[in-house]
C-alpha cells in the first residue's frame, strides 16, 4: 500500500516524467481488471489521479512545474496514457471538462501520426536509452488498445525497435551511436535497455534501481 501511495503521489506531483510512472501504473490497473489484486482501499485514489492527469499540453490548467512534452518518448507516453485512461472512463468527465470518448480521439489522432512517423522515418531518438519507456508504450497499445488499427501499428513497431535492440547489442549492452544519451549510461555501463535485453535475450543484467521494460 506504501508503494501504491508513493506511485499516486509521484503522479499527482505535477513533475516531469511522471507520464513514465502514469503508463506503468494504467498497466496494472488493465491487469487488475483481468484479475483483482489491488486492494479496494486504494482504488478510488488511483482512479482520482487518472481522471485528474493532465494529458497534454492543450489542457487549459496551467503546469506548475517544469514537464517536458516535445520530445519523441514523451510525445507517445503521454497520449498512450490518454487513450487507455478514456478507454477506462468512456462516460465519465475528467477534471478538464473531457470525458473519456473525448480524450479517445483526442489521443488517437495524435497516437497514429506519431506511429506513421516511425514507419517512415525511424526513430529520432534512435538507439537511446528511452527505448526503454518506448516499449513499454508500445506493449501498452499492443496489449490494451480498443483500436485494431493502433494495436496492429503498435506491434509493428515494437518488432522494429527489438530488431534494433537485437542488431545493436553487444552482451546486452548498447554500444552504438545514438541519437540521444547519456555520459553515465556510457561511462558506467548502466544503460536502461540492459534489463529489456537481460528479459528478452538472456544478455545483460537486471542491476538497477528502477527497471521500467520488463
């Protein structure tokens, strides 16, 4: 129950990367829809901060931190997390006015340009560690989306991202150039896809704080 509190705290912060946390946690609510495990207790609290998300920057409220928004991962995390938050509360209106149905298409249209632009030019932030976050996204679509057209393009895509992971590993470590890094990822040998190969090709490691892909 502690740790539950803490992720809703995280999201409701108004802080950057809390979009990261918001679609691990719509993964496990889709998951406790098929088979309870959340305690009764917290569930009107998770369902609170998913009504009360703000999901994109066209949302009238005003940020009261700094969140980023632009960026390719960004850009999918956050209407990942809109079209699976609606599709939860088709009826039910948000704390901005929309309900669910609204942030659907609102999401989708945004979703579909945003997989499109991969298909056809790859990825900008190629071969960087927000692979990570990237599939968990994509898995999200694959495994929850209503919309056939999303799911079939989600699970494309992610073929796409593990053939590069697969391509470009070497002992489950990302060697390669990349259109975004960080120093520490290279220098410490800490990059965050590690774990994603460790799950998937049984190379790499698991050691890290805070594993997002598996």
């Amino acid at each position: 129950m502690d740790k539950m509190r803490e992720v809703i705290s995280v999201i409701k912060s108004n802080r950057d990367c809390n979009d990261f946390t918001l679609n691990c946690l719509l993964r496990m609510v889709y998951l406790d829809k098929r088979q309870p495990f959340f305690p009764e207790e917290i569930k009107g609290s998770i369902e609170e901060c998913i009504l009360d998300f703000k999901y994109w920057w066209d949302d009238g409220r005003r940020d009261t931190t700094y969140r980023c928004y632009h960026t390719e991962n960004h850009q999918a995390l956050y209407h990942t997390a809109e079209l699976l938050a609606g599709q939860l509360y088709k009826k039910t209106k948000f704390t901005n006015g929309m309900n669910g149905k609204q942030h659907m298409a609102h999401a989708k249209e945004r979703l579909m340009k945003w997989l499109e632009y991969r298909f056809r030019f790859g990825f900008s932030e190629w071969m960087s560690t927000y692979y990570e976050v990237e599939v968990l996204l994509l898995a999200n679509l694959y495994d929850f989306a209503e919309d056939k057209d999303i799911r079939s393009k989600a699970g494309m895509v992610l073929d796409l991202l593990m053939f590069d992971v697969a391509l470009n590993n070497y002992e489950g470590f990302l060697g390669s150039a990349s259109g975004r890094n960080y120093a520490n990822s290279i220098i410490m040998g800490a990059h965050n896809t590690a774990p994603l190969a460790k799950l998937v090709f049984g190379v790499g490691t698991y050691d890290r704080d805070e594993v997002i892909a598996p």
